[in-house]
C-alpha cells in the first residue's frame, strides 16, 4: 500500500542499516583501547572515554563512534520483529472486525507458532554456530565450550543461565534467545490483545530496570533477556496497528494518512541523533534511547535516495546471514587490529564479512524452511 507507515523495501532498508551498526560494532568494541559501548549496563567510565574522544578527537574517532553506538541496531531489529509480526498474523483483517476493534486473523496455535519460529531461529542459527566452532577450534583463543552451555545455546534458553556474557560465545547469539522469548511473549500475552496490553507489559519492564544499580549483574541479567528488549519490541507493535488501522481506513475512504514532509524527516533525524547522545550521559534517559534510534532509523530511510535505499535494502536481505557469518570473520581478522593496523583489519574484515555471508545465505537456503 502507498500509504503503508513503513513500505517492505523501508524495513529491509532499516534491516541494512542494523547489520552493518552490529557488524562494525562487534569488531570495533573488541580493540584493546577503544570505547567501549554502555548495552546491558550503564559505566559511567565509559561515558567518560567517550567524552575524552570527543574533546580531543583522532584518526581513531569513527571507530569509538562504532564501538559505543553501534550496537542499537540491535533495538532496530526488535523493533521489525515486533512491526513484522502484526503485519503477519494481524494483518488480513475484515473491515466490520476493524471497525468494531477485533483483532481477528489467522490463529496458529501456541505450539505451532513457537515450533515455526523456533526453527526459522535455528535454521540461521545451526550453519553459523557450526562454521565458527569450525574456526575457532583452528585459531588462537579457543573458547573452552561446554557440552550443557551448547545444548542450552542450540534450544536458546542460555540467556537466562547465570553470567550469560560469560558462557554465550560468540557473544552476539545472545539474540537467538532474545528472540525466542519474545516469541512466547508475543503469542501468549499480546497476540490479539487490545494496545494497552502492550503498553502495561513495555512500562512494566521498564520500571524492573528503573530501580537496577547501573553496574549491577541485576540490570545484566535484564537487558539480556525480553525485559531489556521489550521496550523496542512493543514499539514495534503498536506502530503496526497503528499502520494497519490508517491503511484500512484509507481503503475504506474513511481516513488518509499523510507522511511527514522532507523537513520534518531531517528534524527528527538531528533530534534523535542529539538527543541519543546527550540521554547517554545519564542512566535513567539512556534506558529510552531505543526509541530514539528507531525514530532515528525510520527518518534515515525515509530521506535516502531510491539509489541509496536499493543498497541498504540489499544489504538487509542478507542480513540474517551477516549476523551468523560475522562473527567468524571477525575471529580471523581481529588480529590484525591487534597488532594496531586498525583499519586494515576492519576493511579486510568488512569485505570477507559481505562475501562470507552471501555464501553462508545460498547454505541457509538449502535448509528446508519451516511450515506453519
């Protein structure tokens, strides 16, 4: 629809765009003196790094710039997890069922729904993992797995066990979990529930983390689980049916939705990208910033040329892929960046990451896709 909030080739774009922040994140944040970024906890060390890069700026900059903001594309995906899933399974809707406020449409149970999401999880989970076990058994700093840790990384409960920054490796599968849970949490407390029903479960984790110490293993184990993710994801949510409600009614010919102009596009993308740095330098403002940053990505997409748009939205096709494959490229390449040829190593491992994960998408399609 031309009327949409966000069009396929937008999301797929936004999609681009968190790839590419992960991706140069995760090899940036791991260079010995560089920033490091504020995700689960909140250091006011950190803060203070960064501000010392700010004032007095280097060759070096974009890469602290990488290293602490990079990793919101994580929100930006949770956030398309959330819009996606309305768009799915609420979308084809009867006009008298949206006008009297019923949620109605395809109804899988919870079973098949979680069997189905689960193993599109898998799927891209089980090539990547099995790659990079592949790779980091054959280079320096083998990571020590153990065979209870494995199974609960392949099933995605780990993110719940003690210390899961510990014991995830590579880290960023963290996510897989991530994403299973909000499944559950979609299908059993918000699927076909009135808005409100999300906005009680978004202020509720949100004030679970209010009262965290800001360095404590509390507000770790939080943001590592569907309580940290959940504000992003219930945005998500909402602005799905506030989409689904405007395209409706403007097929109907009740209602026509009008996008913001050039203008206001570029004002809320200088704002987010303040507001995201000036909300950082205190705990209880950083706990929103996702918003922000979605707010921001969705204004950076909307003013992108159609040239521009068509490279970021391929970029967000293989972004499954990228997420899996990056790590390994990392693996192999991070040691060039030791060894202080910073940005050798990060266009070595930028251009071996895109080939990689073209190659790791043609295995992934070779996995039969789940049914529903």
């Amino acid at each position: 629809m031309k009327n949409e909030l966000l069009t396929r080739d937008e999301c797929s774009a936004m999609r681009g765009i968190a790839i590419l922040a992960i991706m140069l994140h995760n090899y940036c944040h791991f260079i010995g003196r560089i920033v490091q970024e504020n995700e689960y906890q909140f250091f006011t060390s950190n803060n203070d790094k960064l501000w010392q890069v700010l004032s007095n700026p280097d060759v070096l900059l974009p890469v602290h710039l990488l290293s602490y903001f990079g990793h919101y594309g994580v929100p930006v995906f949770l956030f398309l997890s959330g819009y996606g899933l309305v768009m799915k399974y609420e979308k084809n809707l009867k006009i008298e069922e949206l006008k009297s406020g019923s949620l109605q449409s395809f109804n899988p149970s919870i079973l098949q729904f979680l069997r189905y999401h689960y193993l599109k999880l898998l799927r891209m989970l089980i090539v990547g993992f099995t790659l990079f076990l592949c790779v980091d058994a054959v280079t320096p700093g083998r990571f020590q797995f153990h065979w209870d840790n494995v199974v609960a990384q392949l099933l995605m409960y780990i993110n719940i066990l003690p210390q899961p920054d510990k014991i995830i490796w590579p880290g960023i599968y963290w996510f897989f979990g991530l994403m299973l849970e909000l499944y559950i949490v979609y299908r059993l407390l918000l699927y076909r529930q009135k808005s409100w029903v999300v906005v009680v479960l978004m202020v509720a984790c949100w004030l679970l983390q209010v009262f965290c110490h800001p360095e404590g293993e509390t507000l770790n184990r939080l943001r590592y689980n569907f309580i940290g993710g959940m504000l992003p994801f219930g945005s998500g949510i909402l602005l799905a049916r506030v989409s689904l409600r405007e395209t409706t009614s403007f097929i109907t010919g009740n209602y026509q939705f009008h996008y913001g102009k050039l203008l206001v596009w570029l004002g809320c993308l200088v704002a987010s990208v303040l507001l995201t740095f000036v909300m950082s330098f205190n705990y209880q403002s950083w706990l929103w910033i996702p918003l922000l940053i979605i707010l921001g990505t969705i204004s950076l997409v909307k003013l992108m040329s159609a040239s521009v748009l068509q490279l970021m939205t391929w970029f967000g096709s293989i972004s499954a892929a990228m997420f899996v494959a990056h790590p390994i490229a990392r693996k192999l390449f991070i040691t060039v960046a030791w060894r202080q040829d910073i940005y050798d190593g990060l266009m070595l491992y930028v251009l071996v990451t895109i080939a990689l994960s073209w190659a790791v998408k043609k295995v992934i399609n070779q996995i039969p896709s789940p049914k529903l």
